[in-house]
C-alpha cells in the first residue's frame, strides 16, 4: 500500500534538502512530482516572504 498524499511542510523539506545539494529546479520538480515552473514560483513566492520579514524588522 502506498503513502498518502505528501504534506506541504514535507514537500518543503523535501525541496530545501535539494537545495541544499545543490539540484536544478528541474531536478527538484522531479523528486516533488511537479512541473519547473512550479518550482520556481514556489521559490520566488517564498523569497519575496522573507523579504518583508526583513524589512519589517529593519524598521
């Protein structure tokens, strides 16, 4: 019997432990299940999240 559906948190662990080995978006995609763009905007989203958080703490 296969496992459920993967969570959010463990499809963002599972993509920050392929980051961090140094795997192309397309790479990533693949272990995910998902399409590059995906990926990318996914990262982008993400990186524009952190860039408020700092900007609010620079304030």
């Amino acid at each position: 019997m296969g496992r459920g559906p993967e969570t959010a948190p463990q499809a963002a662990g599972r993509a920050r432990a392929a980051l961090l080995r140094g795997l192309s978006d397309q790479e990533i995609a693949d272990i995910l299940g998902v399409s590059r763009a995906t990926v990318r905007s996914q990262w982008a989203r993400a990186l524009d999240k952190l860039r408020i958080k700092r900007v609010r703490r620079e304030a």
